[in-house]
C-alpha cells in the first residue's frame, strides 16, 4: 500500500542535503494513533533478533532541485511529491488520518500544506516485475578488520552477495508479516544499466551510508514482490532507503 503525498509552500523550501531525518519525523509525528507512534519509534516489529518498522519512504521531489554544496543545502520548487510504503494498511491509514486532520507538517523550519493524498495498491500477478528506486537501495555487511575493529562494507549491484542479501532480508519480513516462509524460495535482482552515477553516499544522523538508485528486475514469488514494493528493498528502510515503485508506473516523479 502506498500514500502519495503532495506538500505546498508559499515559496522555495529549503533544505539540509541529508534530510532524511526530517521527513521520519514527520511520518511519525503526524500518526494518529500516540500509541503506534511510540510503538514504531521505540520498538517495531521484532523477528529473529531483528526489528522492522515496516515502512519505507522516498527522496522528496519537487517541480525543480538547487544543490548549494558550500551550504550543504538543498532548495526544492514546489509542489513537493513523496511516497510512503508500508505492507500494513493500519500504518498508513493512521498516517493518513493524521495527515488530513493537521492539514500541515514541518520539515525542519518550514511548514508544509497538505494539499492532496493518494492512496494506491499496486498489486504484484506474476513471478517478474521491473522496478525503480524512488531511494537509494543499501546493502552492507558488518566485517572485522586486520586492525581488528569491525567496520560496514556495502555491497555494489554487481556484487553476487548483494542479491543473496537483499533475497534473506525480503524473506525476514515475509515472515514477519505472513507468519511463515513465501511458496517459492527462488529470488534474483538484476540490475537494468546501472551506472556510477546511480551510486549515492548519504547519511542518517551523521552516519555514512552508501546506496543505489536505478531500475532493477526482480525474479521470485509474486508474494515476496509484493513484500519488495510495500516494504521496501535492503536495509534502513524506515530511514528513507529501499523504496521502490513499478517501472512505468503513474507515481509521481
């Protein structure tokens, strides 16, 4: 399920180049439910050790993007576009309610109106779906050093064990939401002319994370595709990677 939210201003917005932070906590001031805001901060899903939030989100798009780099900045025309997913319909719905009853939310120093809500469930029939990343798609593993310290390498799409790991992390969160493992235990995603450019360095409250945009074909279960679109794809969804749409969808760009 998909919220595609249409944000208005009187002028330009401005904004820090990592930004992240600020739409998260948006998305969880603006539930209107207290409880499952403080449940989805605080704790999330729990399974195997591992806690999902269950929801992901995209960059922030407007009509027009300035990167200032001396500022660090970023300055977006509006209207400004983003897309909230989520597999648990109670989420959005919440988010939503919250939404049309404040009628506005802040990102950083500015106020946003809501001017529009969409609510879209694009629905997976067939075992191959093309997709785009609406947020960088990050991958890493944790690994000692020869010093002797850990230290977190990300994977690249062109990497075998980038497949192998998006594949387990999918699979977790179908557990977690279906409550047991998808019909078909086959996945593979392929990278469709993916270059340097698509590589994205960001970070997430002064930590490095390094992530893909791009088109991708997945291969596996319908069931899991869905997982993919809702959920996201990787690691640190809930912190605005992952987020993906079919190719050649109407989603706003």
């Amino acid at each position: 399920m998909q919220l595609n939210l249409t944000l208005q201003a009187n002028g330009p917005v401005q904004l820090p180049i990592q930004y992240n932070h600020l739409v998260q906590g948006f998305i969880y001031q603006s539930m209107d439910n207290p409880l499952l805001r403080k449940y989805l901060h605080e704790h999330g899903f729990l399974f195997e050790k591992r806690r999902f939030k269950l929801f992901t989100f995209s960059r922030l798009m407007g009509q027009k993007a300035h990167f200032h780099q001396k500022k660090k900045g970023l300055t977006l025309t509006p209207p400004l576009h983003l897309l909230i997913c989520s597999p648990i319909p109670f989420i959005l719905q919440e988010l939503g309610t919250g939404l049309l009853r404040q009628g506005r939310v802040r990102l950083g120093r500015t106020q946003l109106e809501v001017s529009q809500i969409e609510i879209n469930s694009p629905k997976v029939s067939q075992g191959r779906i093309a997709v785009r990343m609406f947020s960088p798609l990050t991958v890493y593993s944790t690994l000692p050093s020869i010093e002797g310290r850990n230290y977190t390498y990300y994977y690249t799409p062109f990497e075998p064990r980038f497949g192998e790991l998006v594949h387990a992390n999918l699979i977790k969160k179908y557990k977690l939401i279906h409550g047991s493992p998808p019909p078909e235990k086959h996945f593979a995603i392929e990278p469709l002319n993916i270059t340097e450019k698509d590589h994205k360095v960001t970070s997430y409250k002064n930590f490095i994370i390094k992530g893909w945009m791009g088109d991708y074909k997945l291969h596996g279960d319908p069931g899991l595709l869905q997982v993919a679109l809702n959920a996201g794809l990787g690691a640190k969804n809930s912190q605005g990677y992952g987020c993906c749409v079919l190719k050649n969808s109407k989603t706003k760009e």
